[in-house]
C-alpha cells in the first residue's frame, strides 16, 4: 500500500482496503477482482511481522494465508473476504473511504474490510500481547469470490488447511451469530402450445400453469413453512424471483420460466426443497393433467449451525466480557462461507464490525467505535485462545 499503515491500527487498515477497487468481476464484468486487495494487504501483513502466503483459488483470484504463533501448534481462523459488489446506485463515492460523523463511507466498508482490518490488527495485538508464551497459533484467511459461488473458501478447504475454530468477521453488529440461513435457487420451465389467442380449443397457456404454481407455493409459504422454525432464525421462507413467458398479446404462451429462491434453516437441505416444488407441481397437474414442466437446481448453498454451547461461542463470550461489552447471540439472516467451514468440520461462527443491513446498500458505511471494539475483543479471544 502507498499509504504506510501503522502497526496493528484496524481503522487506518479499513481505509487503505476501502480505497481499493475489489469489485467482483463476476458480478461486475470488467471490475479487477481482489488481486490488488490482496497483494497490499499481504505487503502490511508481512511488515507486521506475519508469515504470509498469496495463492491463486482461480486465476488471478487469490487468497491469502497469514499465520502468528508456534508453527505446527493447535490453530484458530480468523476469516474474511475481499471481494465486494458493485457500485451502481451508490449515493457517494464508493472509494473515499473517508471519515464522516465517526463512521468510514465506501464499497466493502462494512462487507466486509472493516470486518478484515479488525481480525488482523487482533491477530497482531494477541501475538504481540502473548509473545513466547503463545502455546497455539492464529491463522488469518482473506479469501476471494464469497459474493459469488465462494471458490476461495472452496480452493483453501480443498488446500487442507485445518483449524480447531474459526471466526469470520462478517458485519453482525457485534453479536455472536452460531447460525445462518442457506438458500435454494430453483428454476421451473413449463411447455404450453403455441395457438391463435382465439384458439381456446388447442392453446395451452405456459404462462397459466406457472400462475396456477405460484398459488400453490404462496400456500406453502404461508402454511407448513410457517411451522419449519430456528431458535435463532425464524422460519423458512420462499419467494418467486423471476418469471419470463409468451410471445405476443394474441399468442398463447408456449413457453414460461419461473425461477425461485427457497431460503432454507438448518436441517433442511437442496433435495428436500425440489421435492416441495415438484410435490407442488404434483398437486397442479391433478388438476390440469396437460402440465408439462421440468424442475432445475441452479444453486444452493447449505445452513450453518454451530451449539450456543461449543468453545468458540464461549470463547467470544468471555472475551466480550472481558472488554465490558454484552455478548448477544443471535442469528444472521445472510449467507456466509460459515457455513463451508462447518461442514468440513471446523466450528464456525460470525462476529464483526458493521451492520448486514448496509451491505450492498447505495450507502454503506461502518462505525469507527464498532471497528475498534470489534478489535480489541477479537484481540481478547486470540490472546485467551493462544495461551490456553
């Protein structure tokens, strides 16, 4: 980075990696992608004193591995990520990251670069804190393309690259967040009959039969998905996302694609929401035995559940307490690659800096105050984890 960083200052770091453009070019064709993000963060890290590594997950796509502590020892991850979204629509400049009433303005300034400065300033501060005494080591993990399909999680899990917990520094408002949503994308193509629109005889409404679906997915939303709960995250939920068909006013439809996000709780998973949609779908043809439709997963991505009880949540429990802050605990309604390092076996959970609800957002800022705080816990949890 052009600008020197002062050693382990979160703030100043979360305003260097504001300023970089780390759009991803998936979701944002032509935008560089992490690349710079990376290479200037690893610079930092390196001056800080951490052993660092720069790999490609896709190319030109990298992660980056920096570790504190005994090598070999027991470890610990702090995990983030370095792409963001685009920026069309915002109302400021989206790489200022300039300081205004006590909060830093830009694209990733809550989704998640303050979420990253604060886990490495942390890891830092524990390492310079625990000093030979460290029994156990941190590994921080800035990865590529969480926005998209996650294939920098995905490259590192696949690495080998193993660890007794992790913590990812997600925006959750300082909560403790052992749970997250997963989602289904869904599409459904109907086959009607082309026809004159006065040939009510031989058309087949393509378009209709996706109508007549719809009504009864409305039904299961508001019915037995209503009973499918989370302690911490509510009840399912699904939602019909877009919906494509037809030719012209006096045409019947011949074609219509319906697609649909199913977001899903723990202990639910991608084969159970196609068989809702093709036990729906079931119901429709009894009553229009001409339905002709094919059911599609385009995506999905699995729940993440960890124990309020396990030692991560505990972990960050005390250190909460620690540093005379509350520990709430509750649940993220987003996504997170949480969920990816959970079913490799490695406990899971989101805390961090900023607020879900201004990623994405034309305006997205974070808290200094909650950048600092957010630090000086996760400082508190390396230096217990490392002297345990």
């Amino acid at each position: 980075m052009k600008t020197e960083i002062p050693r382990g200052d979160a703030v100043a770091l979360t305003q260097a990696l504001t300023r970089i453009d780390s759009r991803n070019p998936t979701l944002a064709p032509g935008a560089p992608g992490e690349k710079d993000a990376a290479i200037a963060l690893a610079e930092v890290l390196s001056r800080w004193g951490f052993a660092v590594d720069v790999a490609d997950a896709a190319p030109g796509r990298p992660n980056l591995i920096a570790r504190v502590g005994p090598a070999g020892s027991p470890a610990m991850m702090f995990a983030g990520h370095l792409d963001t979204v685009g920026v069309e629509g915002m109302t400021h400049d989206p790489f200022a990251a300039d300081i205004r009433a006590g909060r830093i303005y830009g694209r990733g300034a809550t989704d998640m670069k303050s979420g990253v400065a604060a886990m490495c300033a942390a890891a830092l501060r524990a390492s310079d804190e625990c000093g030979s005494l460290a029994r156990r080591q941190i590994i921080v993990a800035a990865v590529a393309d969480e926005e998209y399909e996650s294939l920098g999680m995905r490259a590192l899990l696949a690495s080998g690259i193993s660890a007794d917990s992790a913590i990812l520094t997600e925006p959750t408002r300082l909560a403790i967040c052992p749970a997250h949503r997963g989602f289904s994308w869904i599409e459904i193509e109907f086959t009607g009959r082309a026809a004159h629109g006065s040939r009510y005889d031989i058309g087949i409404d393509a378009i209709r039969h996706a109508g007549l679906l719809l009504a009864e997915l409305d039904a299961l939303d508001a019915g037995e998905l209503h009973s499918r709960t989370h302690q911490l995250l509510g009840r399912a939920s699904l939602h019909a996302s877009t919906i494509s068909g037809g030719i012209g006013m006096s045409t019947y439809p011949d074609k219509c694609t319906l697609a649909v996000e199913r977001r899903t709780i723990p202990g639910e998973t991608a084969e159970q929401v196609l068989d809702e949609i093709r036990a729906a779908l079931g119901r429709v043809k009894q009553r229009r035995p001409e339905l002709d439709a094919s059911v599609r997963l385009v995506g999905s991505q699995a729940p993440s559940d960890v124990s309020r009880d396990a030692p991560v949540v505990k972990l960050l429990e005390r250190s909460l307490a620690q540093e005379g802050l509350g520990a709430p605990v509750e649940g993220l309604s987003a996504w997170t690659d949480a969920a990816l390092l959970n079913e490799a076996g490695i406990p899971s959970v989101c805390f961090g800096p900023g607020d879900i609800g201004l990623a994405h957002a034309a305006e997205e800022y974070v808290s200094v105050s909650e950048i600092e705080q957010a630090t000086a816990v996760l400082a508190r949890a390396g230096t217990n984890w490392m002297t345990e």
